[in-house]
C-alpha cells in the first residue's frame, strides 16, 4: 500500500502537470469508486485545479473555486498522467481531460477510491477530521499526547491513522528500527525524549523516502509512471531472519497489531 513518501511523490509529480490547467470533460467508467456528489461539477470538470494538498496517505485536488476532490489510493490505486492517445490500460475508473493530456485514476482491487466535497472546509471537517496530524509535520508533544491515551502497543499506535497520519507497516518498522525502539513496547510508556527522538527520526527517515521516489514493492509507480528506489534501503522490512545490518543477529518476526512486523531483538531494546 503507498505509504506517506509514496503518495507525497505522487503529488509532487501530479502538480507540474495539473496546476493552472483547466478540465475540460471528466469520464467516469465505474460509478462505485466515487463517492459523494459524481457528475462532472462535482468532479471538478470546467475548472482549474489551484492545490494539489497531502494529509497522510490522501491526497487532494483543489479547484479554483474551492471544490475538491480526495482520493485514496488504497493498495493498488494509482494516478498516472497520460497523452490521449497511450492506450487505456484495465481498471482505469476515472479519466480527466486536460488540454494535451488526461489523469487516470486506476486501481485494480478497488480498496482505494475517490470522494467528492463541495468545499475544501467540508473535507476538512468530514473526512480528514479523524485523521491524526500528518506524519512529516506533526510535533513531537502533539504525538505524546495521542500515545499517553492509547493502550496499545507502539507498532499498532503508530499504524493508526487517527493517531498519526501516513505511516504504514514499511515506515513503522524502519522507523522502530531506526530509533531502537522495540515494537512491543507499550505506547503510553515512552518518555518524553524518546518521542522527541522517535519524531526525529521519523522526519529523516520519510525525507530520505521521499527523496528516493519513495518503495517500490510490487507496482507502485508515481504519476509520470516512476517506480521509486527506497526499497534497496529497507534494514528490515521484507527481511526477516536475515541478519541484522547493525549487530548481525538474526531479525525476528511475528504479527503485532495484525501485520507482519520485523524487528531486531537484541539492538530494539523493550
Ligand atoms: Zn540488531
């Protein structure tokens, strides 16, 4: 699933090509994917898009006259910038046309979809009210408040979208690694300086992510069709009982908060 770093590179990418650009016809193929108000106004059609913004792993088209449009990418959504003329390929759901070009909205298994707000206020207090505050702005005492009211572990905490926004297994467990954090560790029990130091990291790690075009796994790809390259820096994801890359005992592996987790039990200290 595209985590922060991914979706961010999909937005960087997608405002070269979108901003100031009016849409002149948008096509949708397969109605359930939109949710809210699906006819062309509601789907930014005659208007200009003026943001493109990020909370988290969604994204945002904004147009000039306050409309927006969020989307979510799922696990295998994607939006690709295309010439008219490249073909088309299976489970395109949605298609914007901008002079020169189209946005295409794809996404295979459909977990992913779009939804569409009158106003940008309406979104903000509808679908990103229960959303944490974004993983790459969020402060290190606005985390410990959310972690000292949580029961759980810090793996499951830091998954939970309405604690903190945009992380996903693959972070979780390079940034637990990263500050030496193990992640059965309760949440509710780390100090101050230990979230200061696990916010830092966070920062350093999602940066050089982003800087990386973010982890390709199977077919993430940004919205000129990129595939990023972070994957060949994991230090543990996908690299269970592998040997660790700082005291080269073999890395654990077991289910925490119903995902696979991967960690270093003698350098990820309880
Ligand atoms: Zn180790």
């Amino acid at each position: 699933m595209p985590e922060l770093p991914e979706v961010e590179n999909v937005r960087r990418t997608l405002c070269g090509g979108l901003l100031g650009r009016p849409i002149y016809r948008v096509r949708v193929l397969r109605s359930d994917v939109v949710h809210g108000q699906t006819g062309p106004a509601g789907l930014l059609c005659g208007q200009k898009i003026s943001s493109i913004e990020r909370r988290g792993k969604q994204l945002a088209l904004v147009g000039e006259n306050g409309r927006c449009v969020c989307i979510h990418l799922g696990m295998t959504g994607a939006l690709v910038l295309a010439a008219a003329r490249q073909s088309r390929p299976e489970h395109t759901h949605v298609i914007w046309s901008l002079p020169g070009r189209q946005l295409r909205f794809q996404d295979p298994r459909r977990f992913g979809g779009i939804w569409t707000f009158s106003h940008h206020s309406q979104l903000s207090e509808q679908r990103w009210r229960n959303l944490g505050h974004d993983a790459l702005s969020i402060r290190s005492c606005e985390l410990m408040k959310r972690l000292a009211r949580t029961r759980r572990c810090i793996k499951a905490a830091l998954l939970d979208q309405g604690i903190i926004a945009g992380l996903g297994n693959i972070y979780v467990d390079e940034l637990l690694f990263s500050c030496r954090l193990n992640p059965f560790c309760p949440a509710s029990t780390l100090q101050g300086k230990q979230i200061q130091r696990l916010v830092r990291h966070m920062r350093q790690l999602l940066r050089r992510a982003i800087a990386a075009g973010g982890s390709t796994l199977r077919d993430y790809v940004d919205a000129h069709g990129h595939r990023g390259s972070y994957q060949s820096q994991h230090r543990v994801y996908g690299r269970a009982t592998k040997p660790c890359v700082r005291c080269h005992q073999c890395l654990s592996v077991a289910t925490v908060g119903g995902r696979r987790t991967v960690w270093c039990s003698h350098c990820q200290i309880p």
